[in-house]
C-alpha cells in the first residue's frame, strides 16, 4: 500500500485540470483532477500523493475524497508550473 501524506494545492490549471500539491516532504506532486472546480489554492490533502498513478486522495478542507491522477512526483516548483501549464514529453 502506498505511503499516506499530506499536502497543501499550491497551484491550479483548470484549463487543463491538473493541480500542484506541495506534500510535507517539501516535493511538488502534480495530478490531474477531473473536476478542477472542486480544489482551491491552500486546500489540505491527504493520500498516496508521491506515488505515480491513480488513487483517491481526502480533501481535508472540503471533507470530501475525490480520485486523481497522479502524473509527476519530486518537481520543483518550476517543474510543477510547466507540468501545470503544458504537457511535458
């Protein structure tokens, strides 16, 4: 089983529906949600969020869980703005 973290959504591309999400580890994780609406900066999360692929993760903040997908792990923050941004080859 992955190993649970917290995380802090540090940034947000609803036009892509991808989050960045600094964990307690000081990494950026990146992952794409499905309903980008649901996320605001600062929102509190906890889950397998350092492990590639697709997991439920509970927003503490709106106390609900929600499934995404985890697509980079261990960025910076200018790796997690260009994951957030554009998609990365």
């Amino acid at each position: 089983m992955p190993r649970q973290t917290h995380g802090t959504v540090i940034g947000i591309s609803k036009n892509r529906s991808r989050i960045a999400v600094e964990l307690d580890t000081d990494n950026i994780s990146v992952m794409d949600i499905y309903n980008p609406k649901c996320f605001e900066i600062d929102h509190i999360l906890f889950g397998p969020l350092d492990v590639l692929g697709g997991y439920f993760v509970f927003n503490q903040t709106a106390q609900a869980e929600y499934f995404v997908y985890v697509e980079a792990i261990s960025c910076d923050h200018e790796t997690a703005q260009r994951h957030l941004l554009h998609t990365l080859n």
